[in-house]
C-alpha cells in the first residue's frame, strides 16, 4: 500500500507502520476501522492472491500503481542452517544400551543421550558406522553419525549408565527414535 521497501521484519519496517497508522487510525470508530484493514489483509491482500480489482483502496496503492504487489512488503531471506556433524558412540553389553546424561554446556541438557565423542577421538580408534541421525535445529542441523567401537568396555558411572529399556527415561527425541529402530 506505501511502498516500504524493506523488509518487513526490520525495525524501521515496523517503525514506519507504526507512524502510518498513528496517522491513519481515527480518533472515534477505531475499532471499526481496525477490523475493516484486518479483513482487507485477510481476504482481499493476500500474501499470494492479491485481488486488487475487489479493493477500495486501490487508487491509493502504490504495489497496484506500480505492479509490486507480490513484491512487497520485502520479506527476508532465510539464514542458510549450518550443518554440525556430531559422533555418537553405541555401546551394548549383555542387551543394555550405554547412555550418558548429558551436561549443562550440551544441547539437550539433563537429558539421557548416546555417548558424544569428537571427530579427534575417532583417529586411533577401529570402529564401524552403525547409523546416522538428522535433526534440525532453530539455527543448526544437527548430522549425528552413530558409530559402533568393537570390543569396547565401559563401566557405569553417575553421568553414564547402561540400561535395559530406554522407555521410562528422558530421551532427546531423534535418540530415542535411533535406538528403538536399532536396539535388538
């Protein structure tokens, strides 16, 4: 309708809808006037099917002026995610599963997870890919590479323990899914 051209989760977007409608917005039958632009919006100036033939504020556009409409406002482009690769190790002895819980520096604090280990550690050690996990995160996608060591002992200690069933403990939700497709 203005013309703003930025983008429309800006400050100065936001700044200079708000100065319109303190101009625009009447002193009486506001409520009226709010609603009426709320069914614009929602029927008549979509995002994706404008219908400027229907709008009353047509003259006034500058989108319909000038064949913006599905130009503006601008939106914003989306940050590409960043890929973290991460190692977990799978640990069984005797049909129990090998999970640590995890600390408060770590994504899913307080929460029980396969043994994280760094790409560093995996350098001298014979291992196998058991399994990979994809997650995504608000800024990150997590590629999880689920990793089986041969002959690998590791004794219970108060932030890792092995467990029989995984059903009754806090489980980040793609561990958990990992270990119910592949626990035998």
């Amino acid at each position: 309708m203005f013309g703003i051209k930025e983008c429309k989760k800006s400050s100065s977007f936001k700044r200079k809808i708000w100065q319109l409608s303190i101009q625009l917005t009447p002193q009486t039958s506001n409520r009226i006037y709010t609603q009426g632009l709320i069914d614009l919006g929602a029927l008549i100036c979509t995002p994706r099917n404008v219908q400027c033939d229907q709008c009353p504020l047509q003259l006034n556009c500058y989108a319909f002026k000038t064949h913006k409409q599905l130009e503006l406002p601008l939106n914003t482009k989306k940050a590409k995610k960043i890929k973290k690769d991460k190692y977990f190790i799978w640990c069984k002895q005797n049909d129990n599963i090998l999970l640590e819980k995890r600390n408060k520096k770590d994504v899913w604090f307080g929460l029980w997870c396969l043994p994280e280990v760094s790409e560093d550690d995996l350098k001298n050690i014979n291992y196998r890919l058991k399994g990979k996990i994809s997650h995504k995160f608000t800024h990150y996608e997590l590629l999880g590479h689920v990793i089986e060591v041969n002959n690998l002992k590791v004794k219970s200690t108060d932030n890792s323990k092995y467990f029989r069933s995984t059903s009754s403990i806090a489980l980040p939700t793609p561990i958990k899914k990992f270990i119910k497709t592949n626990l035998d």
